[in-house]
C-alpha cells in the first residue's frame, strides 16, 4: 500500500511529506533556515469562506500614507467608495485651504443635500462640485468647520485615523498614487501562531515559516549594523508588542544614527533613534507614516507571519540581504578567502604575521564596503588580544556599563588604552567617557578578597569612577583598580591572563567576550509613550 502523503508549504515553497510529518522533521529534511531555539509559525489551512469586508482603506500619497476608516460599509457614501475606489486612482490634489483639501474630480451618482454644515477635524465627505455629481471630490477636513459641499444624505462616511502629519504636508501637485483596502491581521495571514514545540505534527494544507528573511536599506549603512547587532545570535527577540510593531528591546539605550526618513509601511524594519526607547528595532505590522524618531533600516521580504503571530518573549530565526561583512577578531587569510570570494579588495595596515587578528576595519559597515568594493583592516598579534568572561548574574548593569563603554554591544572587539601598570596590576581607561552619563552604582563588590584575574570596575563611591583594572595575583585589601573593595565591582575575569604580561602604558589591548550571550537590559523606569501616540 503506498503511503499517503500530505502537501505542506515550507516558507513559500510546496513540499509533499509522509502523513505524520513534524517541524522538526521537516527542518531536517528541507535543510530551511532555523536557529535552535526558536519559535517557528505554523498556519492552518483556511476554509474557503466569504471575506469580512474591510473597514479600513490606504491612500498612498506621494508624501506618504492615509489610512481611512469607514464608518458603516454598508451606508451609501461607503458604497459608492467600495464600488469606486479601485478606478480613482491617480487622484490629483485638487483644492487645498487652511479648513480643509480636496481630490478629485471623478464621476459618481447621487442625491446630494444643500446647506452649510459642520465638519469636525479629519471627516472625509463627498462633495458635488458646483453641485454636479459628475465633478465629485473626495474632502478631508482639516479643522471643524462650516460648508456648504453638496454631499450625500449620510453625510460624513469616512475618518482619517492615521497619516495625519503627512496631510500637514501635502500641498498643489501632490497625488493619491494608489488606494488599497487593508486587511486584519487575521485575514491576511489566516489562523497562525508561534511555537517553540517542533514535534507538533503537521496537517495537508498547513504552512510552516522558519525565518524570516530582511532585505537591508542601502540607505541605512549605519543603522543595518546596529541592527546586525541586535540579532547577531541569528534571532530577533519580541520584548513588547502593539497592533502597529514588534519590539526588541537588546539595545535599548544604545545610541543610533538617524538615516532614512520613509513611511513605516508593514513589514518595515525601524530603528529608534531618540527619546525613551533610543535603540530598540521595530517590525512594522501596520502601516505608519514616516517618523522624526525612527529611521528605516530594512522590510521584510518574507515570513511576515512570525512577526504577526509573536507574542511577548518570542524569538525567530532572520536572515539578512546582504548579510553582516564583520571581519573583527578573524584572521587575515581566512577574510581574504571570504572577501575574494565576494570581490572585494583588502588593504592590510598593521601587524601581517602568521599570528593576527583584525581588531578594525574601514568602512566600518556591511553597506559602505559592498558599495566600495575594498576595505581596510588594522591587524594586530592575538597576544593583544585578550579574551574575557563576563559576570552577568553577578553585575548585570556593570557589566553593560563596560561593554556599551568599549563598543562590545555591537561589536565583537572592543578597544582598551592601557592607563597604568605596576605591581602585576594593569589599569584602563576607555576612550569613551561613560561614566558622564551613566551610573556605576556598587555591584558584586569584593567581601574577604579578589581572586587574580578578576576584572575590576571602579564605582562612583570614589572619584576614579570608570577605570578597569586587572590583577594577577590574589589580593585581600585592595581591588583590581587600587580601591578599596566598597568602591570596587568585580565584572567577570580574563581567561588569557599570560597576554597581560608585556604591555605597558599607553599601550591598547583588544577585548574579545568568550561565550557572549545576547542579554536582556533593564526596562527603563519612565513610562514610555505607545507607539500610536506617536503620529
């Protein structure tokens, strides 16, 4: 008896399988993209049934999105807009005042009402140019107002509920270039969910989406490596969810540059850049209108549904195009393999041994290298290079504060000058001065003595706050800086402490995190404003 078999579809491609097939199964078989751990989303197949009218509609202007609300889809004026708003486009601004703006004018057919009436901020009416049907606009209002328009009998039929920064900004000239309805979450995407169980079994008909996948924004170099850096584990985490994003919350307070102003449509890739919440990525699932506060980084090109089905402390699988070009702490040959490979030249400045590594490179980003076609790297000796392990259940907010100050949180190496050194002690002091505008408060302090190797943080009891210190011997009355223990956070350990031993002041050793992990950061203490408040 041949066995039967069942088709499921496996981000976007159809795959027949054996009845009992699981994710887990079919991961293995397919070879998809997934990162261990994860949450894969699994669709149901959908029964064929009518669609639920849509109530909501986008405008896209040449200025940015209108999303419109109809008030009753089954009242006249929302008729004549469902039977009519698929042949109006290109609609061109027609008549533009400080009470309100006009589109049109195109061909409709009803019974319209005279008089002066009130019209509230952001109602949307038809109107009967010079009281002729033929010449009918579509009206938004800008402020309350009286006016004589010639609508229907119902009257208002329509809200804008968002894009109104972008109605500010249209004027003469400006066109509707398209209108599409939007459709729910639900309808869209059909019954999904998230799951981190791979031995569910599968039915005929459902899809499975392992990843997704981003295509990156060539005008964003910056901002797609702080975005690399977010899912350098190959996952992007939901810390927060709302109807219009998903959020992850991994660098949260890191500072990022402001790049690319353009609507956030869905499926758009946003970096905070300002505010309370400087630094968390964002995964449109509604369409916004461009903002002053997020930069676009990126869209989603396929497997939307994680991002739609997430729930709060959900993780998935990304993939990027391109993806990250991070040459730091790799050695020369096997970079130049890999850049040949891609035809980009390497210019090599600094130590070209047999024993190297790459502790810098220049252009700095993924985009900025792929658009020059070369790139140089600052290479030193790996016995410059020192490898550490870090205490985060022990000091979680001195160990962030160490790593945002030598660039560890977005970066696999960070930099350290070398500040002083005696007695088998050696002190550093970052370049970046973080202790300006963050806290160092005492943390995992030293009780009794501190173990060689230790790696010491001064806290802001004493007036030295922010330098580093190592040492490599035990030590019962002072901490790895020269404090006393009160003022001294013991952050975690160096793992390669023979490395130490021949530097010297105002040298610059190269910190490596052994086993980093992709930490949670504290919430901020402030309430931070919802996204929607935002327009």
């Amino acid at each position: 008896m041949v066995a039967s078999k069942i088709n499921v579809t496996v981000n976007g491609t159809v795959h027949s399988f054996k009845e009992d097939i699981t994710p887990a199964e079919v991961i293995e078989k397919t070879g998809v993209p997934y990162t261990e751990g994860a949450s894969v989303c699994i669709v149901k197949k959908q029964k064929e049934e009518e669609k639920t009218q849509t109530k909501e509609y986008i405008l896209q202007t040449n200025k940015g999105p209108l999303v419109i609300e109809l008030k009753d889809p089954s009242s006249l004026s929302s008729q004549i807009w469902i039977n009519s708003f698929e042949k109006l486009t290109p609609l061109p601004i027609l008549m533009e005042s400080s009470d309100a703006i006009s589109f049109g004018p195109f061909e409709t057919e009803y019974n319209f009402v005279r008089g002066s009436k009130r019209y509230r901020k952001y109602e949307i009416v038809f109107s009967a140019g010079g009281f002729d049907t033929s010449k009918t606009t579509l009206i938004i209002s800008k402020k309350d107002h009286y006016a004589e328009y010639g609508v229907p009998e119902d009257g208002v039929f329509a809200t804008l509920i968002a894009g109104r920064t972008n109605l500010d900004q249209i004027d003469k000239g400006d066109v509707i270039e398209s209108i599409t309805p939007y459709i729910e979450e639900k309808e869209a995407y059909g019954d999904g969910y998230c799951t981190t169980d791979l031995s569910v079994p599968l039915k005929d008909g459902d899809r499975l989406i392992t990843a997704a996948e981003i295509e990156m924004s060539p005008h964003s170099p910056q901002g797609t490596e702080t975005f690399f850096a977010i899912i350098k584990d190959g996952t992007y985490t939901v810390d927060a969810t709302a109807n219009a994003f998903r959020a992850d919350e991994t660098l949260k307070g890191e500072p990022c540059e402001y790049e690319n102003f353009e609507p956030r449509k869905i499926g758009a890739v946003c970096l905070r850049t300002a505010g309370t919440g400087r630094g968390q990525a964002y995964i449109s699932t509604a369409n916004r209108a461009s903002s002053l506060l997020h930069s676009v980084v990126g869209h989603v090109t396929s497997g939307m549904e994680l991002a739609y089905f997430a729930k709060p402390g959900d993780k998935f699988t990304v993939e990027t195009a391109p993806p990250r070009l991070l040459l730091l702490g790799h050695d020369i040959g096997d970079s130049r393999e890999l850049l040949t490979a891609l035809g980009i030249k390497m210019k090599v400045d600094g130590f070209g041994g047999d024993d190297n590594v790459i502790v810098a490179q220049s252009p700095a980003t993924t985009i900025e290298i792929l658009r020059e076609g070369e790139v140089t790297v600052t290479t030193v000796p790996k016995s410059k290079l020192i490898e550490v392990e870090f205490y985060y259940d022990d000091a979680p907010k001195s160990v962030e504060f160490f790593r945002h100050s030598i660039d560890l949180k977005t970066q696999p190496v960070g930099s350290l000058p070398v500040s002083m050194v005696y007695d088998e002690t050696f002190i550093f002091k970052a370049v970046k001065q973080a202790e300006k505008y963050k806290e160092i408060m005492p943390e995992n302090v030293p009780k009794g003595s501190v173990k060689a190797h230790d790696i010491g943080i001064t806290n802001q009891s004493a007036k030295r706050m922010g330098y580093i210190g190592v040492r490599l011997a035990d030590e019962t009355m002072f901490g790895p800086t020269g404090e006393k223990f009160e003022a001294t956070n013991i952050i975690g350990r160096v793992l390669n402490p023979e490395n130490l031993k021949n530097i010297e002041e105002g040298d610059v050793i190269y910190i490596q995190e052994i086993n980093a992990r992709k930490t949670e950061q504290p919430h901020e203490s402030e309430d931070e404003m919802p996204e929607e408040a935002e327009e």
